[in-house]
C-alpha cells in the first residue's frame, strides 16, 4: 500500500493529497492573451502567456532567470520578450539572445510550456517537457460553426479535488440547484448509473417523462414530437483531474429501434488548481438545436452562470472549514457518492504513478 493510500478515505485529508502535473488543464481563455504579457498562476507555477507576431501563443515561466524579475512585468519587441529589470532578452523557445551588459549569452533556457488551442480555450501541459498528446482530451464541438457554444469563469477558494467531487455527485442538484436550475425530488427519485470506464468515471440520471425530459427544448421541436419518447440524460464523465465533460443529449424515439433523434448538450467543467486550496474554474455549453435569437445567448449565459456560482459557493465553505474547524470527525458516506468515491481511487492511481516514491517536491 502506497504512502497515499489513506488519503481518499477523508476529504480532509484527500484534498491535500499532491497537485497532478502529469496531465493537460485549460490556461485560460483564448481571447484573454495577447500582445501584452499576462501571468497565471497554475498549479503553484506562475507562468506568463503572450503571442507571437504571427499569433502563435507562448507560455513560460514568468521568472527572469537572472534575479527573478517577473516577466508579465517587462515588455515585447518583435518575439523577444525584455526583463523589464536589466533588459535580457528572451525568443518564443526560452532562449537567452541578448544580454545588454555582455557580449556572450550563456546557454540557458526559459521552462516553456505546451500549449494547444480548443474553441474558446487553451490547453496546457504542466508535466515532463515532452507532453503525452494522448492525453489531450479533443472537443471538436467547441469550435463547430454549426453549434452554439457559450463559456464563462468562476474563481473558486477551494481545492479542485472538492470542484470535482461535487461534479461526480448528482444528488445535490435538487438542493443546491433547487431555485436556479429548476430541479425537484423528482429527480433523486432517477436512477444513478455509476460506472468506471478506460475514458474515466462517469455518472448519469436518465428522465423519461416525456414532458420533464423535452422541457428543454425549442417550443417547435417540442411541438413536433407528440407522443414519441423522450430521454434526457444528466450527468458526464471525469475525464482527468482538471476535464469533467458533461454529455448530456436528450434524445427522442424509441432507445431500442434506430429511429432516435438526438439533441446534442455538452456542459462542460475545466478545473485547473491555482494553489492546493485555490482554482481556477471554466465551463461550457455546447448544444446543437437553440435557436439563434436576439439576447438569447446572454441570457443562458447568465443563466449557467448563476448555476455554476452556487458549485463554487458551496465548495468555498466546504474548505474553509476543512482549513479552519480542527474538530476530529469520521466523514459520513451516502448512496450518491459512489462515482465521487470510484474518482478518488482514480485520483490515487495518478498520484501513485506520479510520486509512487513519495517524493512530492516538483
């Protein structure tokens, strides 16, 4: 048994478990860097992102290499990126080519990181400098010109591993989502499939009322389907430590003939950790049949937006007291917790394969 064993067994203890870097996270949001260099804390590493003359976007560590002068503070010529502090100069690949007070560089490098762009986000390796592509999750919907595709960010004061738990537990929406999203006990009355896949763990709650499952769709497209079944799924899959991809269709007609029509949803979660009790927090949503209407899109998005906060909310005071409220208490288990519990043995494996000596310095 792995030093890190005992670790799931607590949240408390779970959420100080070691951060993952061996593994792809979103940075950010495309449209956030530019010209201008911009820092980013992730996974206890302050980087800095900036692009390019042709757009390409470079991300490196934000740390001069000569005094530790941050770099989003200096400034671009051209590609080479001048330490606002004594004018070294570095290329998009970390090099040092100019230092003003010599003649010689010497040969040293810039950590760079790689980064891959998605839709309206940027990808990013945090591990070993040759990144494992296979790891990459790929979500060609998120830049689909034939779907519509909404985002938004919140800053969360917890630990991501808390973010995840609560997106691996579907029991919560009739409670904290209550008066945002609309759900009732009806919906904990569904069953819960919980199962553990080579993509990862995933979890779903099927409605088949006809009028509950379609309430989600354009008044046509509901008047239209009559009397014909309908399913709407609920839920998704963890798919690493920092993706969790809600895949949630709603699909009409018989589940078991080959005439199903299918409504694509994809609500999606990016967790990325700033500190071990801090997160970045993206999300989207990606459908293939809301009409384009005029302040329609705003208001879903603030709509999500709302939703999403409540997470964050409850979360935040979750670690709060596990960083503050000392009392020694034996954490309670539920039925609805088992994709949460199945992604801790996950989240185990990770760690164990990462620091399987113990060693958690990086």
């Amino acid at each position: 048994m792995s030093n890190f064993a005992d670790s799931i067994r607590n949240v408390q203890n779970y959420v100080r478990l070691p951060l993952l870097y061996e593994h792809w996270y979103v940075a950010g949001l495309c449209e956030e860097f530019g010209r201008t260099p911009k820092e980013r804390r992730l996974l206890e590493r302050s980087l800095v992102f900036y692009r390019t003359l042709d757009g390409r976007l470079v991300a490196a560590q934000n740390r001069c290499l000569h005094r530790s002068f941050p770099l989003s503070e200096s400034t671009l010529e051209g590609d080479e990126l001048v330490c606002g502090y004594h004018g070294i100069r570095y290329d998009p690949e970390g090099t040092i080519v100019r230092i003003p007070s010599q003649k010689r560089c010497p040969d040293r490098k810039l950590r760079t990181y790689p980064v891959v762009e998605q839709g309206p986000f940027v990808f990013i390796w945090m591990g070993d400098e040759s990144a494992d592509d296979s790891k990459l999750p790929a979500f060609p919907f998120l830049a689909d010109p034939d779907m519509k595709t909404l985002y938004g960010e919140h800053r969360v004061e917890a630990s991501y591993l808390l973010m995840q738990e609560n997106l691996n537990d579907l029991t919560h929406f009739s409670y904290l989502h209550h008066n945002s999203a609309g759900f009732d006990d009806s919906f904990l009355a569904l069953p819960t499939t919980v199962t553990e896949t080579p993509e990862g763990v995933s979890c779903y709650r099927v409605e088949r009322d006809p009028k509950r499952a379609g309430a989600r769709l354009p008044p046509d497209v509901q008047a239209r389907i009559g009397d014909r079944p309908v399913e709407q799924w609920d839920g998704g899959l963890a798919l690493s430590p920092g993706v969790f991809k809600g895949d949630a269709p709603i699909k009409v007609g018989d589940p078991d003939s080959d005439d199903v029509e299918v409504f694509n949803r994809y609500i999606m979660h990016y967790l990325t950790p700033e500190t071990r009790t801090t997160s970045h927090y993206w999300w989207s949503y990606t459908d293939d049949f809301t009409p384009s209407v005029e302040g329609l899109d705003e208001a879903m998005t603030e709509a999500f937006g709302k939703v999403f906060a409540e997470d964050a909310w409850a979360v935040d005071h979750m670690q709060k007291l596990l960083d503050n409220d000392h009392f020694d208490y034996q954490e309670l288990v539920i039925g609805g917790d088992k994709a949460g519990l199945l992604f801790r043995r996950v989240v185990l494996g990770w760690v164990e394969s990462e620091y399987g000596d113990g060693n958690t310095q990086r």
